[in-house]
C-alpha cells in the first residue's frame, strides 16, 4: 500500500530593505536542541518535526560514534508554530562530552555540549553586556577586544525640559547626569525599565552571593574588592541618583534628546539632551531600587548605602505626595520629544514594590503592605508587583514580625505563579513554560520567558521541588534553539545566534559581529508591518514572526530589561547545579560500528569502544529477535579497546547488537546501536505526488525506497481494467523517483501503478487504485446527462455532512467514500434509487481529519467530488 499526498510548494522572495537583502527566519528540519547544551543529570530534550519519522540517535560529535539510541514521541501539534513535532528524550544519558542530536532517516541537530557549568560563560555574557552599554565611557581593548570605542555622551551638561523645571532647576538650566546603561538599541537612559533591571540583578547577588563574589567580567573595576556584577551595577545607579531633583525628592522620567539619534556610533555629535518630567511611575520605581541598593552594598560601600536609603525615602515621600502623576509625552513642548515613552497609569503595584523594599531594607512596619502581593504575577518593566513579593520571600527569614507571619501565603503565592506556566508547559508540544499560546509571543517576549525562567527558579528555591529546577531549564532551551526556528536568541552564544539586532553600535561599529550578550527581543507577530514591512517576514504565526535584520526593532532589538531576569535564571542554575563526576561512575560507548544502512553477510566489522571505570569485562552478541547473547571475549581488560574478527552472519533483514558487560557488576553494561544486516531484495512504494488534485493530464511523480534492486520497470492500468502497460523501463533504482507519468484521461475511473524489479517479477510494490478527478463545472452545478452530484453540506465538517444527489430516472446508484490514498472507507448507496433527488448524511466520528472523495456511479457513469473533515 502507498500513501498519496498533495504536496504544497513555498518560495522564499527575497525584498530589499534600503540598501540590504533581508533573509527572514524560516523553519527548518532538524532536531532543535539547545545549541550550548545540558547539565549531566539535568533534563535533555530535543524537538523534531519530522514526524514520519520514530527513532533518534546520540552520537559523538569528535568520532561520530553512536552513543544512545531512542525513539521518539507520538507528534504533538504546535499551534503558535503551526506545526507537528515529536520530542526525543535522552534525559538518562549523561556522559560528558560534545554531542550531535541526529534523527534515524532524518537530519541533525547542531553540536552541543552535556558538562559541569555548561551555561557559566553565558552567565557572564550577558551580565557585561550591560558593559558594552555604558554611557559616558570610553571602552578600552583590554575589556571590550573588538567592540573597543570612543566615549560617548558624556552628559555632563544635561538640560532641564520645561516640563521638569523647578524653583532650584528652572527650565534649560544645565545639570551633570553621566554614568548609567544606554537602555536598548538607542542611546537614550529611562529610569522606569533600568529600575527593574538593576533590581533584578541586585536579586541575583542577593540569593547568589557565594557565585558572584570571585567571578570576573573583565571590565575596568575587576580587581577591586567589590563583585563584578555590584560594581557593573553601581554605574547605573550612580547615573540613577542624578535623576532625582534633590529639592523635592520626585524623579526624572527619562534623560533623552528630542528624537531617536541615526545609526552611529555613541561619540558622533548628537543634539541637546534632556531630562524630562517627574512621575510617579518613575519615583516609586527609584524608591524601590535605591532601598533595595542600600541593603546590598552596605557590606561594601555603607557611605553610599546610606546615601541610597536616604534618597530612596525622598523618592517615596515625594510618590505619596504625587499619587497619581502619569508621564504624558504629547503635552511635551519646546522642544517635543518622540523617544521611547515607558508610559504607565497605574501605580499601585510600583508603590508596593518601593513599600517592600523599604520595609525589608529598614525593617519599619509601616512600609509594610498587607497582603498586597496577593494580585503578583510575572513581571515586566511595567507590572513590578511581583519584585516586592519576590524580595519578600527571599528576604522572609530577616522579616520583622508582621511579614514573618504571611511568608508562608507568599511562598504558596510565588508557586502557583510558576504553576501556572508549567502545567501548560508540561503538555506544550515544545515542552517549555514559554511559548505555550499565541498569547506569550509580544514585543519583548524573550523578556518574557526570561521572567518566566526567574520565577521557576525562585519557587524552586523556595519548595525544594524538581519540577521548578525543570521548568526553568526549559526557559533557557527554547531561548537556546530548542524552539521553531532553531535560533538562539542570544548574540555571540549558539550555533545559529542573531546577526544583526537592532543595536546602533553593533550596526555602526564596522564589526561583522554583534556585541555579545544581548537577548534578542523574539517572536513578535503584532508590528511587522511598523518597521521592515510585512514582506520581509517569511510568517505571521506568532511563534515564528522573527527577524534577524537590524530593522525590525519589533523583533530583534535588545533591552537591559530583557537580559536581566536571565541573570537571575542562571545565577540559579550554575550555582544550584550540583557537579557531575565520571570519577566513581560505570559507563561507556561504542565508538562503531556506526550508523550504516545496511551490512553485508560476509562483511568484516570492527567494534571499538570507550569505557569509563570498568576494568574487566566480555564482549558480546545477539540477534534483536532472541533474547539470548553470544559470548565474543569472555576476559577483556581495560588495555582492550578494539575487536576486528567479527563476522556479519547471513541473516539477511536481522538486526545485531554487541554489548559489554562488566564481570564485577552483572548490573552493568554498555550496548552498541543496532547493526543491521542487508535484507532480501525488497521494493517499497514511498509516496505519489501530484500538484494539486489527480486531475487527467497531471503529471505524477513516483517515489521508492529499494533494497539489492539495481533497475526496475514501472506498469500503470486504468482501475476498470486488468492488464497493466509498460510506462518506463529500465529505471535506476537508486534514483528513488520518476516523474514521467500523467494521470490518464478517464475521469471517474482510478489508475494503479506498479513497480518491477527488471530482474524478477516476484518483487513488486503496487499502489491502491487512486480515483482520477472529473473537473466538475461550476457554473453548472455538475448537471451531466441524467444525474447530478451536489457539493456536500457544510464543507468543511465535523462530524456529520449531508450529500445531495438528483437522477432522472430510477436506477441502481453507488455512493462511496475514498480516502486521499484512494482507498474506499465507506459505501452511502449500493442500490436502485428512484428519480428524484437524494440526500444522504455521513457520520465522520470515527475518521481523521483530512480530504475526501465522494464517487457516485450509475452504470458506467461516474461523479466524484471532494470534501474536507476537519475536526
């Protein structure tokens, strides 16, 4: 039997964006992996969409040895992609080494290491791309190597915009605000999102300090006595002080130029910079970062703790005063300014964030808010709710009395936030938290997953369960390639990062990389047609609507705030992450045989192997259809590494596996993957394809799968005949198709194929008689001679559909129902009908989703008809 496919044909258009081709992201075949790679005893996942396919293999990415063999999971649809995958799970394998993810018949994934501290220089990556981001600095080689530049805006002569006069700052008076992260892709500095990535960061350090304290970013202030990432985030915060008015405590929303500055490098002349308005967005934000700066430098730097808390209960006293002070860029004038707005009108979840910092960091109970954690959820630079119950439970056993009594209601709280993304994860076909629904995929989703990732880490700090630990390895996977488009959204890690972000000086700097670190922004099918143009992007589903093009700031741009939760995440994972030795530990592989298609009866083959801590051992073999093995060497020591006397039996179609067994420990023992033993000459019909329907006169094209055929013949036959004739001859096997057959002219008949070996006719293949399509005319509602066959009713349906048929006069009618492959599933009508017209229902509930003909036949006349289930 065959199976027949109308296949769909996609051409990729190439469109010019200015003066650049754009090459947007498309999926591809192979397995999707995390492209740096896996903990030893963590979770190991791998996502295929070849779901004809069932086996997967592991193998050594150095010698090409097979190292694990598994098969794969039943397909599961991807809606926000759009399509079916399978999950190959090599969870129990865990050797350490450098590895490639292939499917059996398929692809390969990209390499990728299984190790100790697999994601440490990801850690660091993307806390010094904060580095690469400062303002007022020059980047000297010795810490920024080819990303080395000048220094820009120096912000030593910042205007004050009307809009934020006061009595001791009146307007275009001239202020110093240097220092501080450039936030994204412009060169602008807004308090509101570089808060919480301050904040999350600082979080980092907090429950991670013992990871922290030794590692070196290689940045300027790496040799003195302060952790790398406190003194990376100490230039932000010091830039962070000057934004507040110290005549009244309220707090600059932004410090900007008038408009977003062209693609150029920081130190080209720009325009007049500003800061602008005082809001209370951004008071209660500075509030909340300050105390919680406070709290952590106060080991390191108590003259500028102090300063923070101080500066921290100006800002919260201010925010009370100005409960309700939206930042309103329209009204802004003289000049206007049209730079990223971070705009917010609802301030209650900023006021409990700064409430909770404060009261954690002072230890006063009248910062504490009752319950008000009870609505937090994952966070954003607009929805920080959550970073006050965050530090709450981190902080719970340093609580005054009146916390210290709802630590365990937020516990339970910061659970089932995480819950709420793993149950979903759990059944999701990419088996992520992130990226379960349409719904995940915004501008900034990578931020998301990452504020996902930092929740699952914090409930699994908080409850001990693994199923948190997990969840967040799956965040970082599908960030990591284990996602659609095989991409790793993170610049200068992975196999297939993003090229071009939208990031001024990774696209000025004359450097064919980007700068390292950045988290791309992701998925985002809501604003492709603001930036690149809808054209540019290859689809709109939501998993797939990225593009790796400096134009698509929808997409591909880069923010502090989406690089800090990782932070967090990783921090975690390296830190939690305990250390795998091979020390103690029985294991091994076979470095061959490796995958081969087929061995030879006769053939000599050569076993090789590496073993880890088995000193004496026996080689065998067995059959895959018997149980029992047979003994090669029964005294091996660990000087043997190879075996070269095996024979391949003649056992034509079997299959062999050798295996070594440890004579100390009958519990342990390495198998090799299958051999596989030629089978007798065999023909296998793979698909038929035709573009569109079996319409006559199409052209079809035939594919095989052969074993020892060297030429075959191919026959055809109407269904309404016996005899079958010669269509090609002498066809080369090995060239696996033929494309020089057209559907023959009979309208409601079939037509069966059948290939020959040219050899001997008792090896054949033969297709199921596939119905030939009448074109049916539309405008006459296939009114022919002396009967009729209507469209069914609904078409689409699910489950039941009516069909209509009219005769002139009575006569014996036969309704049936094919399958695309052309085999009948069902029988309506097997009988003499009177004239009239017909309506018969057919119940689907026990068919698959998919296209059907329908076929009425009276006499030798014959209607078909095509409808569509889908369920």
């Amino acid at each position: 039997m065959t199976t027949t496919f109308s296949r769909t044909l996609f051409i990729l258009f190439f469109s010019l964006i200015s003066t650049a081709a754009v090459l947007a992201q498309t999926k591809n075949s192979k397995p999707k992996v995390n492209q740096l790679g896996y903990y030893p005893q963590a979770p190991k996942l791998g996502i295929t969409p070849q779901t004809d396919l069932s086996s997967f293999y592991l193998k050594d990415a150095e010698s090409g040895a097979v190292v694990y063999e598994g098969e794969l999971s039943d397909d599961d649809y991807y809606s926000p992609g759009d399509e079916s995958v399978k999950v190959a799970d090599f969870s129990e394998y865990f050797v350490p080494g450098t590895y490639i993810l292939g499917i059996v018949d398929g692809e390969e994934s990209y390499p990728f290491t299984i190790g100790n501290n697999v994601f440490s220089e990801l850690t660091d990556g993307i806390i010094k791309a904060m580095y690469f981001n400062r303002a007022s600095m020059e980047l000297e080689e010795a810490y920024a190597g080819e990303w080395a530049r000048a220094l820009g805006h120096p912000d030593d002569e910042v205007l004050v915009h009307n809009s934020a006069a006061s009595t001791g700052r009146p307007a275009n008076s001239i202020i110093s605000s240097s220092k501080g992260w450039y936030d994204a892709g412009d060169f602008n500095k807004y308090v509101v999102p570089i808060s919480s990535s301050i904040s999350q960061m600082l979080f980092a350090y907090e429950e991670f300090p013992e990871f922290f304290d030794d590692r070196s970013l290689n940045i300027p202030e790496s040799t003195n006595d302060i952790p790398d990432i406190l003194d990376e985030n100490l230039w932000a915060l010091r830039w962070l002080f000057t934004m507040q008015d110290p005549e009244d405590g309220g707090v600059y929303h932004k410090l900007t130029s008038p408009t977003f500055q062209g693609t150029v490098m920081p130190n080209v002349p720009t325009a007049d910079r500003y800061v602008v308005m005082k809001g209370t967005a951004a008071t209660y934000d500075f509030a909340a970062v300050m105390a919680h700066a406070a709290r952590v430098y106060e080991p390191f730097l108590p003259d500028f703790a102090d300063s923070a808390l101080a500066a921290a209960e100006d800002a919260w006293d201010w925010a009370l005063d100005n409960p309700n002070v939206s930042y309103n860029q329209g009204a802004l004038t003289n000049p206007a300014i049209s730079t990223g707005t971070y705009g917010d009108g609802s301030f209650g979840d900023e006021k409990f964030w700064a409430a909770s910092e404060l009261y954690i960091t002072t230890k006063d109970d009248s910062y504490y808010m009752d319950n008000g954690w009870s609505s937090s959820g994952v966070v954003g630079w607009n929805s920080v709710r959550g970073m006050g119950l965050f530090s709450l439970v981190a902080n719970r056993t340093e609580l005054t009395a009146v916390g210290l009594s709802d630590t365990t209601s937020m516990k339970q709280k910061v659970a089932s936030i995480a819950d709420s993304y793993i149950n979903s994860g759990n059944t999701s076909a990419y088996r992520s938290p992130f990226g379960t629904a349409s719904g995940h995929f915004f501008w900034g989703s990578n931020g998301f997953a990452g504020n996902i990732g930092l929740v699952t880490m914090l409930a699994y700090r908080v409850t001990g369960e693994e199923e948190y630990y997990d969840a967040t390895i799956h965040v970082l996977d599908y960030i990591m390639g284990r996602n659609p488009l095989d991409q790793s959204f993170v610049t200068g890690f992975g196999e297939n990062p993003p090229m071009n972000i939208h990031h001024r000086q990774s696209e000025a700097d004359n450097v064919v990389d980007p700068v390292p670190g950045w988290v791309a922004g992701g998925a985002n099918p809501n604003n492709q047609s603001q930036d690149c143009g809808t054209s540019a992007y290859t689809y709109t589903n939501p998993a797939l609507s990225y593009l790796d093009h400096y134009c698509s700031y929808s997409t591909n741009e880069m923010t502090t705030y989406w690089n800090s939760p990782f932070v967090y995440l990783l921090a975690g994972l390296e830190h939690l992450t305990e250390a795998f030795s091979l020390e103690d530990t029985k294991t091994g592989f076979f470095r061959s045989p490796n995958f081969s298609p087929y061995f030879e009866p006769g053939d000599t083959v050569s076993l090789s192997w590496k073993l880890f801590n088995i000193d004496n051992f026996s080689l065998s073999y067995r059959l895959l259809s018997e149980e029992e093995f047979t003994v090669l060497e029964s005294n091996l020591t660990a000087d043997d590494s190879v075996y070269s006397a095996f024979i391949v039996p003649d056992l034509r179609g079997e299959s062999i596996v050798f295996r070594l067994q440890d004579l100390d420990d009958e519990e342990v023992w390495v198998q090799s993957p299958s051999l596989k033993i030629s089978p007798n000459r065999s023909l296998v019909i793979d698909e038929i394809w035709v573009s569109g329907e079996f319409n006559p006169g199409k052209r079809v094209s035939i594919y095989w799968i052969s074993v020892s055929v060297e030429t075959l013949n191919l026959y055809a036959r109407l269904g309404t005949e016996v005899e079958f004739e010669l269509v090609g001859e002498d066809i080369a096997a090995a060239d696996g198709f033929y494309n020089r057959f057209w559907v023959p002219e009979a309208p409601g008949d079939s037509f069966v194929l059948r290939l020959e070996d040219a050899e001997t006719d008792t090896v054949f293949a033969e297709t199921d008689p596939i119905p030939i399509v009448a074109l049916v005319n539309t405008e006459d509602p296939s009114r022919i001679a002396e009967f009729s066959l209507a469209q069914n009713f609904p078409n689409p349906f699910n489950p039941t559909t009516s069909i209509s048929f009219e005769l002139d006069k009575p006569g014996k009618a036969v309704l049936s129902v094919y399958s695309l492959m052309g085999q009948m599933v069902a029988t309506l009508v097997n009988e003499v009908k009177s004239a009239g017209t017909h309506s018969i229902s057919w119940n689907a509930a026990g068919f698959s989703s998919g296209v059907y003909y329908y076929q009425l036949q009276l006499g030798d006349r014959v209607l078909t008809r095509k409808m569509t289930l889908i369920k």
